[in-house]
C-alpha cells in the first residue's frame, strides 16, 4: 500500500512539471518577433531530438503551423512562473518499442524570445 501512495505522490509530483497554459499574456511581456518558417521549424525538431521518442530518427512531422502569442507554466519542479512565447502546434507520427508506427498525435512547443523550446511532457503514445 504504501508503495502505491509514493507511486501516485511522484505522478503527482511530475504532473506539475511544464504545462500547457492558454494563459493571457501580461502587458509588456516580450514574446519576441515572430518566428519564419524556419525558425519554426527548428523549434518541432528540437521536440523530435529531446522530447523522449523510442526511435527519433522515424518521426514524421506534419500540419506545422504557428498558433500565436502564447504562456506556459513551468511547474514547480522548475522553478515556477511562467514562459511566454510564441505557440507552435504540429502533428508527430513515430515508431514505437515494437518497431509500429502509433499514429500522429498532436504536439505543442513554445519557442521563447531566445530561441529555446519548451513543451509540455507527452508521451507518444498518448
């Protein structure tokens, strides 16, 4: 029993890792320029390279498109407070442990000012 209690307190614990706030942005909040198709595009491959994928090398990106001026809570775990950027949403298809492909699941990164990415953490499978 009391296994299962610490193992719902550490869900619980990296649930409140990064997360997906469709928060109003702040007066002043500098969330730079626009991103270019480029810059966007950079910022889904860096999600594929870092995001935890079982085989990175076969995802397949596609419906890249730039949402808009957007926030993101960065959880306690980080530190608090939140990040604002610019939102990017596109759909990812990769393979799984047994070598399947999933199906494309629909992803989000925020590219801040600096050009850092942050995104909050989903499994491929979900």
């Amino acid at each position: 029993m009391r296994k299962l209690g610490l193992a719902i307190a550490a869900a619980v614990f990296f649930q409140m890792g990064c997360n997906l706030t469709p928060s109003v942005i702040p007066a002043g909040v500098d969330c730079g320029p626009e991103p270019t198709a480029d810059q966007v595009q950079d910022a889904v491959n860096i999600w594929v390279r870092n995001s935890g994928l079982k085989d990175p090398s076969s995802a397949q990106t596609q419906n890249v498109r730039l949402i808009g001026r957007s926030g993101m809570y960065k959880g306690l775990v980080n530190g608090g407070g939140h990040e604002y950027g610019w939102m990017i949403e596109f759909q990812v298809n990769a393979k799984n442990s047994f070598g399947g492909y999933v199906g494309f699941r629909t992803r989000h990164v925020l590219r801040m000012p600096n050009g850092r990415a942050m995104w909050q953490m989903e499994g491929i499978g979900e």
